[in-house]
C-alpha cells in the first residue's frame, strides 16, 4: 500500500520542478519520500500519514521556540485580523527595528526584507556600493542565498547535490567572486596582501552551518575583521543562521567580532519570512531613499511576520533562555556521541548554543575538505533509521541541526536512546 506520503509526493513532481520548493526537502541526498507536515506542536511534528517526529530541523532553525509557540500564534492571529499588509510603514517594524539596533552594538541602522537571500544580496550590494569596488570574498562551503554571486562553491543544497556552484550564473559575475578555505587564516592574509585595494567585502557565516557545522579557528574571524579595517573592505557577518541562535547577542557576541554589516534571517521571523540587514550608519545612509544603492520588497516589514518575530526574540533574550539551550543541546551531542563510542561507530558531535553538527567521522571536522570526508553512505543509513525511530534529522549529511526551547530532558534522552538502538545495527 502506498502512503499519503507517497501520493502527495508522485502528484506533487507532477507540478512542482522534484516535488519540492526548495531543494533539500526532495530528500535525494539521503533518498526515499519526503515526508509532508501536516502539523506541529512544540518540539514534534506530524506527517501526512499521521506519524509522529522528534523534530530537529525545526524548518531549518527559524523555529527556536518550538512549533506553534501559542505566543506567537496569538499575535500572528491578532495581527492578521487587522490587515495582512499595507506596503506603508507600521510600527510594528520600528519596534523590531528600535529592539535589533539597541541589542546588537554593531546596529546603527537596520532594513527588513523577507529572506535570507535578500538580506545578504543586498548586504553585498551595499558593501560594493559603498566601496565602489566589485571584488568579494566568500569561503567554500558556506551559503548565503541564492543570489547569482553567492551561488560559487557555495553550501547546503549545493553539497548535497553534489555541484557547489550553479549552472545559470555568468561567468562575468562569478569572476568578482572570490572562494577561499573557511579557517584559513595564512590563505586570507595573503589575498589581501595581494588584492586588499580591490576587495569590497568579505561575507562570512560565523559558525559554518551550510557544510554541516564547522566552528571558527581561533584567529579566523579576527583575522578577517582586521583584514577588512586595515584596507577599507566591508566585512558581512552573514548571521541568517547563527543570528539569536548560537546566543542572546548571535555569534558575534559569542566571538566578540563586531561586523561593518550583519545580516539577520529565521530566527527574527520565528517561522515567518523575516529578514534584515544593517549595520554601520555611514553604510547604511547609502541605501535608498537616502542614497545611491536601490532595494527594495512589497512585503518588506510585513507587520504579520514581523509580529511573530518580535514574539520569538522577546523570548530568547529573556535572562536564562540560552543557558537553558545549550545546555539541552550539549546533552544531545555528548549523548550521541557517548552512544556511538559504545557501539564503536566513528562518529562525532558538537553543539554552538542551539544549533548542532553530526560527523560520521572520529572527531568533528574543522574545514570544508573534512566535511567532505565524512561517511555520507553511514549518514544516509542512520538518518533512514532514526525516520523509522521517529526522529526526523535534517535530511542531507551537510546541513546543521537544531534544537528548540520545546525540547525537554525527555525528548533529549528519547533521541539518545533511539540513536543507540540505531548504531547497534550500524556496528561495524
Ligand atoms: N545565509 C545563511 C547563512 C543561510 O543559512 C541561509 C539559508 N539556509 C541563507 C543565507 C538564505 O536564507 P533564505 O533561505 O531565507 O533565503
């Protein structure tokens, strides 16, 4: 008998390019049926068959509250009754605005938009109108959206398939794309010993959550701020991912970089299309209506987004939230890892606040060559088990993970104990 999984996904290839909106949920990486939501609740979701998933992608990190917060639900509700959207200013999105500028000290100014792709593509447009320099230098394996400068050795679903860069991007755009080593301070150096007059931007994810999850060398992201001073470039911390996730002040208070321009995404919208990016306010004074570089979004700012998003970071600044994260996440990795040792699989894990990497492999990997090394047959194999255990992972061996404030010590230790049932099968 075929599932409603199966149905929805052989109509759904009749009418949408694989199936899917967005790449990676076509599951090919690991193979078999994507599995269709039809609800969530809290840290759990259920499938068009009626099955019930621990949840660890959490629609890829924006949902750090758990599914359906009834917070958020409420002002999404309440919002909504009073207009959708009026492509005028509200107050709501100075509020968000007002909040994001006083949290972040970098934040002189910031402007909403409705995804990560805009929000860095509009970044790098400014650094690049700012400068008047066309050169930016991005790193292997990290991704930023899907814009055509950004698509070159780029992440996430890129690895999964296999082709880092995309085919329909001029060669003429790639060529002001620069592809370095992620943590490779000596590579970084040189380059802007050579090149430093041209290099408009450096646009950077913190912690690397787009090849799986690879955490900054000592020295990397210091190593690029004072690159970018010392020869007048821009530096993007691209914090789509990593922003109020990996901490209360994103990873640039984790690792004390303050960034000429930060770029914002998932969680600032908690499930809702919330982007922004912002910044320095002579940078930021180039953008139109006041200056020179367009940009612009019917919806940008739209008020029942935006009301979700100030549900969600209310709350994971509040006194306590991140301590409380971490630690849960830390429990995870450390008893999945304890869990492989005893079932004497190769494999690894770590955790930054609430966002985690899982390496087939004997210890976590620290540049994009080790990412690549790992065991994706291995990945593949547990990711399918732990489906049927009722744990639904990210669904490529190069995407991150996540954890929510709906995860409870229960949820935590019903994963840990289905992941060694799961390895025992997977013993060499
Ligand atoms: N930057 C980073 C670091 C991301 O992780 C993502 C999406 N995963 C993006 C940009 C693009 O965001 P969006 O998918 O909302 O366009």
């Amino acid at each position: 008998m075929t599932s409603r999984n199966d149905q929805l996904f052989a109509e759904s290839q009749k009418h949408i390019p694989g199936g899917v909106n967005s790449p990676v949920r076509a599951f090919r990486s690991v193979g078999g049926t994507p599995r269709f939501f039809e609800r969530g609740l809290g840290s759990r979701v259920w499938d068009a068959d009626g099955k019930e998933y621990l949840d660890y992608v959490g629609s890829w990190g924006p949902l750090i509250l758990g599914h359906a917060h009834p917070d958020a639900v409420r002002a999404v509700q309440e919002t909504a009754a009073l207009g959708l959207s009026f492509g005028a200013p509200t107050a709501r999105e100075l509020e968000m605005a007002e909040f994001l500028t006083a949290w972040l000290p970098g934040l002189d100014q910031v402007r909403l938009v409705s995804s990560g792709t805009e929000a860095t593509m509009s970044a790098i447009r400014l650094a690049r109108g700012h400068t008047g320099r066309d050169l930016m230098i991005k790193f292997e394996g990290c991704y930023h959206g899907h814009a055509d400068s950004l698509l070159v050795k780029a992440g996430s679903g890129l690895l999964t398939f296999g082709s880092p860069s995309s085919a329909g991007v001029p060669a003429d755009t790639s060529k002001h794309t620069l592809v370095l080593d992620y943590n490779d301070i000596d590579q970084v150096n040189r380059v802007f010993a050579e090149r430093g007059g041209e290099i408009a931007c450096v646009i950077v994810e913190p912690v690397a959550g787009n090849m799986n999850l690879i955490k900054p060398a000592p020295g990397f992201l210091a190593c690029l701020r004072e690159n970018c001073t010392r020869h007048g470039a821009v530096l993007i911390l691209d914090e789509v991912m990593t922003g109020f996730r990996t901490g209360p002040k994103c990873a640039q208070g984790l690792y004390g970089i303050t960034p000429d321009l930060t770029t914002l995404g998932k969680v600032i919208g908690g499930g809702m299309p919330v982007g922004a990016f912002g910044g320095k306010a002579e940078i930021m004074a180039k953008l139109a209506p006041t200056g020179p570089v367009y940009q612009a979004g019917t919806l940008s700012g739209n008020p029942v987004a935006v009301a979700a998003g100030l549900v969600t970071l209310h709350k994971v600044t509040q006194p306590g939230f991140f301590e409380t994260l971490t630690a849960r996440t830390q429990r995870l990795v450390d008893g999945l890892a304890q869990a492989a040792r005893d079932a004497g699989v190769p494999f690894s894990a770590q955790s930054v606040g609430g966002m985690f990497g899982l390496y087939f492999r004997a210890a976590p990997p620290t540049s994009y060559a080790e990412v690549m090394a790992c065991d994706k047959e291995s990945f593949n194999r547990f990711f399918h088990m732990m489906l049927l255990e009722g744990v639904y992972l990210a669904p490529s061996a190069f995407e991150a993970g996540f954890v929510s404030a709906a995860h409870s010590d229960a949820d935590i230790d019903a994963t840990i104990a289905a992941a060694a049932r799961v390895f025992a099968k997977l013993a060499p």
